[in-house]
C-alpha cells in the first residue's frame, strides 16, 4: 500500500503533524489557494498542474469557511479525480505471445520491473519469456538473469555488444515455439546519444514485426519518482523515440513526493499501470487513485 511520502503530505505541512485541529475552520481565500498551492508544487506536482488543482477545488467555494478535514478532502478528491482515467492495469490480450517492449533510462528500475511483473505473471498462470536486450551493459543482463531465476522465468540473453534487434527476433520465435503467453523485452536506457538509442528502438520494432505485425503489443516507460519534475521531460523524449503506450513508476516507496504522477497524468494522460514500491518481487502494486490522492495530501 501507498503510504503518505516522508515528512507528511501536503497537509501535514499547512495545519501542523495528522490529525490535529482537522476541525479548525478557516477561511478559502487567495492566502489560503496560494499555500496549498505552494504546498503541492513542493510536492513536485509542477506549477501548471498545482494551479489547475487549487483552481477546481475552490470554484464556487471562494470565501467559504471550511474545516481543514473538509479542505483536504476536496482537495484529494481533485487529485483522484484526475488520476482515475489513468489508473489501468496492463491490459493483457488473447495474442499469443503479447510483446510488451521496457524501454526507460538507465537506473530508471527497468530491470527490476521486468523482474516484478514476470513474477506477477507466473503468478496468474502465464508463461513468460524475457529478452535481456540491453546488451551493451553485462551487468544488466546478468541482473535480468537474477530476476528471471527468482521469477521462475526463461531470460534469453545474447553475446556483449550483438545486435539487440536480433536477439528480440530469436526471443520472438521461441516466445512463440513454446506458446508462451507473454514477451518481455529490456531495451537500453543510454540517453547520452538518442538517434543511436532511436534506431536501435526503431530497429527491434521493425524486426519483431516479421514475425508479428502487431508487435509490440505495449511500451512501457519506466520512471523514477525520485528524478520529480525531470520525469515530465523522460516521457517527452521516449515519446520521440517510441510508441509509448503505459508508464510504471517506481521507487514510490522513497522519499519522493509522488506529487509529479499527477504532471503526468494531468499533461500525457498515458496509463499508469503499476508502481514500484520497494527492491523486493512482491513490490509491485497497482495504482489506486484514492489511495494515492489520500497519501499525498495526508
Ligand atoms: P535499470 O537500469 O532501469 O534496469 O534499473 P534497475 O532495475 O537496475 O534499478 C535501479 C535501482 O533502483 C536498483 O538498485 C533497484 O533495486 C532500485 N529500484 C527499482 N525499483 C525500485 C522501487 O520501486 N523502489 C526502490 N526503493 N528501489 C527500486
């Protein structure tokens, strides 16, 4: 479960620490749209979503004296309401095997990611292979290959330095030999030189799609709450370089604020499908808009 983010929500900072004085009238003015404004910029939810927030809670309300309790619900009901559109789980499809493309920066929690839902799969009953395709990093492939053991999953490697694209074809036609119901691909996070990654990305599709035009069925961006704001710019730069079509977050469980899932969903609108919430298998959980609204204000 989501907990509220160290040091308190966003209330806990405007009314003093949980609970106290959550009967307290004041006022819903300026003064008072401006600090909870501020508040939820601190928060890393950006200015221009801050703003809208503030701006629907107190429309028909200016002047209005309210209890801190009333305030802080309205307010979590603005962030729920933005986030719900977006809060969907992976959609699984009938196709055989559903590729699923993990495209993120390095660091980002991709590998661990992989590693968590390949286990939430077996759980469910699905076969799933993995395709280790970040081959330029040995210590990502051999950390894929750890995952995939505690996930009980096949992690198909290639030789340091070959060609990604291929390996995503080999892991394709044996996804399909085997009738497994789920490919995986780990791609490369090296930003440091974009058109490379883009015609590696543009590659992998291009070559999976002999075997499936339809591939890949989902591309997952990974993001890492703790980089805040910086993960606006993330999801615009992969979104030149892929069809990005869902995001998981991680690293919730941190001192990161969270306040940046409503940037996102408020500015892409993409699909969160999952959060990351701690190093362990099992730290994988759903995005629950209520939940998350509730902690972030809490
Ligand atoms: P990659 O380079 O994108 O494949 O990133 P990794 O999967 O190797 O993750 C980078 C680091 O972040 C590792 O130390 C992971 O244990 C850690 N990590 C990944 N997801 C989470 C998460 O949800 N919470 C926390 N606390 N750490 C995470």
């Amino acid at each position: 479960p989501q907990e509220a983010p160290a040091g308190g929500g966003v209330f806990s900072r405007l009314f003093g620490k949980r609970g106290q004085a959550t009967e307290m009238r004041r006022a819903l003015d300026d003064d008072m749209l401006e600090q909870l404004e501020e508040l939820l910029i601190t928060a890393d939810m950006g200015v221009e979503t801050a703003l809208r927030v503030t701006a629907n809670m107190a429309e028909g309300r200016m002047g209005r004296r309210l209890s801190t309790r009333e305030i802080k619900e309205l307010l979590a009901t603005e962030i729920a309401r933005i986030m719900e559109p977006v809060a969907k789980p992976l959609p699984l499809y009938p196709s055989k095997p559903q590729v699923v493309l993990v495209v993120g920066v390095n660091g980002s929690g991709k590998t661990t990611t992989i590693g968590k839902l390949a286990s939430q799969f077996r759980a469910a009953g699905k076969s799933v292979v993995i395709a280790a395709g970040d081959t330029f990093r040995a210590a990502a492939v051999e950390q894929l290959q750890v995952w995939g053991e505690r996930a009980g999953v096949p992690v198909l490697t290639a030789p340091e330095g070959s060609d990604p694209a291929s390996l995503a074809f080999d892991a394709l036609g044996k996804a399909q030999s085997d009738g497994a119901d789920l490919l995986m691909i780990d791609t490369a996070g090296r930003l440091q030189n974009r058109a490379d990654l883009m015609a590696e990305l543009e590659k992998i599709v291009r070559v999976i799609r002999k075997k499936d035009p339809d591939a890949p069925h989902n591309t997952l961006l990974v993001l890492d709450a703790t980089t805040g704001q910086n993960a606006l710019n993330q999801v615009e730069t992969f979104q030149k370089l892929a069809d990005v079509s869902g995001l998981v977050m991680t690293k919730l469980d941190g001192t990161a604020k969270g306040g940046v899932l409503v940037a996102l969903a408020d500015r892409f609108g993409l699909p969160i499908h999952a959060i990351g919430v701690g190093e362990q298998i099992d730290d994988l959980a759903p995005f629950d808009p209520e939940e998350f609204a509730a902690a972030l204000t809490g």
